[in-house]
C-alpha cells in the first residue's frame, strides 16, 4: 500500500512535473503510470539481489581463494584472501633487494673513452688507493643502525690522531688509513672486520653509481657567476654592469627577506653525482672508470654508492 501510494503521489496531476502528461480518466495515463511502476519495481529487485548474491548462493561466491603471505610495514607478515579473478599485481608479493656495498677512491681526472661503436663517451678515472678495508660492523643490537666502517688511503701512525688508531686497532687489526666512512647496508652478513674490498667483487660493468665528494672551491663570487643572473647594460651610461639590483622594499617590508640569491661563497660544498654508469673497471690496477663528471678536482676523496632505486631496493 504504501509503494502504491508513494507512486500515487509521484503522478499527481497537481505536480509540476506531471502537469503536461495525460489526466486520469485517459487509457494513455493508465498505461504510464503501469510503466513507472514496473520500473520502479525492477530497480529495486534488481539493487536487493545483488547485495544478497553472497548469501543466494552465486557463482561468485563458490569461487576458489588463495591465501598468501604479504609483507606489511615493519617487516610483519599477514595472510590475506585473495579472490582468484583479481588480477596478478594484486596477488604479487614485492620483493626488493638490499643495497649493495659501496666503497672509496680518489680521482684521478677526466679522459676519452670510445666504444665498440666508436661513439666518444667522456669519463672519469677514479684511483682505487691501498686500503678499502672494513674498520668496524655496525649493528641495531649496539649502535641502533646496521653501517659497515669501511678505512682508506694508508699512511703513517703518526699522522692520524692516537684515539683513531687504537679503534682501527680494535676492529680487525687494520694498518693506520687516513679517511674512515660508513655505508648503511641492509644486510652485513658477508663482511667481517679486516676485509679487504674489491670493486669486481661490488660493481659490474653498467651498474649505475652515485659518486659523492666535495667540490671545487671558487671563493667569493658575484650575483652573476654564483646564481646565474643577468648582467647591465654595458653601455649609454649604465653604471649597473655585473650587480645583482635591488634587494627588497623600502616602506614594507623594510627588511631584507631570507634566503635571497647574493653574492658569496662558491663552490667547497658536497655534492652527490647520481646514477653514472660504470664503463670500465680493474682490481689489478686498482681503478674505475664512470661516464660523466664527478665533484672535484684530481685528488678529490670519493665515495662510490650504487643507485638506490625505489621501489627495487631495501
């Protein structure tokens, strides 16, 4: 009663919306307002069956399920339901592998390098020093964080600071190197104190490298070499050649605002060299050779990382 009502009231004729269709007494009124009906009635059979597919028994519901392992945050593993339909993305386990090691070498300078195809590719030559030993392993359980201390660049005891050498000392017993360096490595399972460090035994031809250093220093410098910025007019009087121009409001502000691009000190500062590929390397003459530019002039301490990338690496 009340559906029929509630249709009832939907196709009074006082109602704007139904002003226009046909009156009561007329066969052509009759026939649509049993069509509305029937609609109306079709939705709603159709909105309650498939809500209760699960229940009525449907061939969806009788579908085998698998059950996998997924690796959540934290490392903690969980079993979820997987339906057999959904695509395979879905039911994927990601697995990511742990960042290799890295290690420590000086550069050497720039040179030329001509493939197979005899295409020149600009590369840098980086000395692989005696030493690349590792100093100490770091843990969760003692330090909070898994490292490996990796020392390089042998020299005498007497030039490195006493507390320095009883710890190289301490940790395998390794001679007095210059230069000490962590690498954050997932696992460190394959190292021990005293190990020596071979690149063929870290790099392959084609890995990509991020190489770390510390620039060039160039001293005090303008607006125009430091950041780049455009010069005066040179002639018609100018007397604003290489200046960089105003530096801010008078009345409002009437301040300078932080961090505004000025002359100053250039250069000496690290800088990260991401995803250069290794094109050559050697452990008899101890060397690698990477495409591109690295921070630094010959004799530059380097640190060779591979590329972390996301989603592929731990």
């Amino acid at each position: 009663g009340d559906f029929l009502g509630t249709c009832g009231r939907m196709l009074d004729p006082r109602r704007e919306e139904v002003a226009l269709l046909p009156r009561r007494s007329s066969a052509a009124y009759r026939t649509y307002a049993a069509i509305a009906m029937a609609t109306i009635a079709l939705v709603a059979v159709s909105t309650i069956g498939l809500s209760y597919a699960t229940d009525l028994g449907s061939p969806l519901a009788r579908m085998p399920s698998t059950r996998i392992a997924t690796r959540g945050a934290g490392g903690i593993s969980r079993d979820v339901a997987v339906n057999s339909r959904q695509r395979k993305w879905e039911i994927r386990e990601h697995v990511r592998d742990p960042i290799k090691m890295g290690l420590m070498g000086t550069k050497a300078g720039m040179t030329q390098y001509f493939d197979e195809d005899g295409i020149c590719h600009p590369v840098t030559v980086i000395a692989l020093e005696n030493g690349n030993q590792v100093a100490q392993i770091k843990t969760k359980e003692t330090d909070g964080y898994d490292a490996v201390q990796v020392a390089y660049k042998e020299c005498k005891e007497r030039n490195i600071p006493w507390p320095e050498r009883q710890h190289l000392r301490k940790h395998g017993n390794v001679k007095a190197m210059k230069h000490l360096r962590e690498f954050k490595i997932s696992d460190i399972s394959g190292f021990e104190p005293g190990q020596k460090l071979n690149a063929e035994d870290l790099f392959e031809v084609g890995d990509l490298v991020d190489v770390s250093g510390v620039s060039i220093g160039k001293g005090f410098a303008g607006s125009v070499k430091r950041w780049g910025m455009a010069r005066g007019p040179m002639t018609h009087g100018s007397k604003s050649h290489r200046q960089h121009g105003s530096i801010g409001c008078s009345a409002t502000p009437s301040r300078v605002y932080k961090g505004l691009k000025m002359a100053g000190h250039l250069g000496n500062n690290r800088v990260t060299v991401k995803k250069l590929p290794v094109m050559m390397l050697n452990n008899d003459d101890q060397y690698i050779v990477v495409r591109g530019s690295v921070p630094g002039k010959r004799g530059t301490l380097l640190e060779i990382r591979p590329t972390k990338i996301v989603g592929k690496h731990v």
